[in-house]
C-alpha cells in the first residue's frame, strides 16, 4: 500500500503527507487497544506503553493536522482513500499484535521509517522554497505552545531535551520528519 500511495502521490506532497498521517496513527490506536484488553483480564506488564502509544498517537494527529492546514484533505478520494487503508491497517495491526507484537511493532517501525525518509527527501528537494513559507498556526502551538505529552512519546532521551523552534515551513517539516525518527526508535525499543 505505501508504494501505491508513493506512486500515486508523487506530484502532491500535502495530500500524500496528509494520507500517510491518517494511517500513521492507527498503530498507536490498536496497541492502546489491545493494551486495554489485556490489563483488562489481568495482564498489567506492559501499561507504560499506554501512554507512550497515547502520546504517539497524539504527536500523529499533529502531523495530520498540520496537513490538513496546508490543504492536504481537500479532496474526497484523498479522505475516502486514507480512511478505509486506516480501518483496514487498524485491524492488521490488531491481529499481529495478539500473535505476537514483535510482528506489529516491526511492521510500524517500518512504516516509521518509510515516513521518515519521505520527510527527509521532501525537505532536500524543496527546502529553500519551504524557508520563505509560513508555519501552519497549528505546527506553532503545537510545537511551542501547547506541548502537551510532547516528551512522553519521546523515549529514547530525557525529557524536556528537544523544544523545536518553528519559524517557517521549513522547521515544521523537519520537526514532523524528527518526529518519525523518535517514533521509529521507540519501535525499536518496544
């Protein structure tokens, strides 16, 4: 599916951006979910993954909706097309997890990864256009005024130690891109 989305995004950045961000979300969605369940009937190991996941989800739906500022989901088949692989990849994500979740967490890690370098290639390519364009109002309260569980998803390092700045879309790019690098380490470490 991301190879489709590649391909038939490739001259639409904002849409393709706002497509992956839709199911990028999803993973933190059903591991909370079949975290929940398992508490649920007494299996407690893993419940500092909920917030973890929560807080992933949380920083994805940032992502999305700076996308959606920049005009990424104005179009139907955009929406129609992220929402039903997002259900689809909801329900594969479940079922990985509660064979094993090395099997899901392997599968997000790459998907991570996927999005990280897309950011990264998207930022080499366009990056002295996106330095003289303006930071969605979104991307500045999120990452600067409202930084709610901002440090929660990023496991690997100590909190409070990365406070984006956002001054142009430039920035806001290469946080969200930054942003894929945490969650693709938290993968990792999962």
């Amino acid at each position: 599916m991301v190879f489709l989305i590649d391909l038939l995004y490739e001259e639409k950045p904002y849409a393709r951006f706002y497509v992956l961000e839709t199911i990028a979300r999803v993973p933190y969605f059903s591991y909370i979910s079949c975290l929940h369940y398992l508490e649920t009937i007494g299996y407690s190991d893993n419940i500092g993954w909920l917030r973890i996941h929560w807080a992933e989800g949380w920083n994805e739906l940032h992502h999305l909706l700076i996308m959606e500022e920049l005009g990424g989901s104005k179009k139907w088949f955009d929406r129609f097309l992220a929402q039903h692989t997002a259900v689809a990849y909801y329900w594969t994500c479940i079922i990985l997890y509660f064979i094993k979740p090395n099997l899901a967490y392997n599968l997000s890690e790459q998907i991570e990864k996927h999005a990280y370098e897309t950011y990264d290639k998207f930022l080499e390519e366009n990056g002295e256009n996106l330095k003289t364009l303006p930071a969605p109002k979104i991307a500045v309260e999120y990452y600067q005024e409202k930084t709610f569980m901002f440090d929660d998803f990023q496991s690997c390092r100590e909190p409070g130690t990365r406070r984006p700045v956002i001054r142009n879309l430039y920035d806001v790019f290469f946080n969200i891109r930054n942003d894929e690098a945490e969650h693709f380490k938290t993968m990792i470490e999962a």
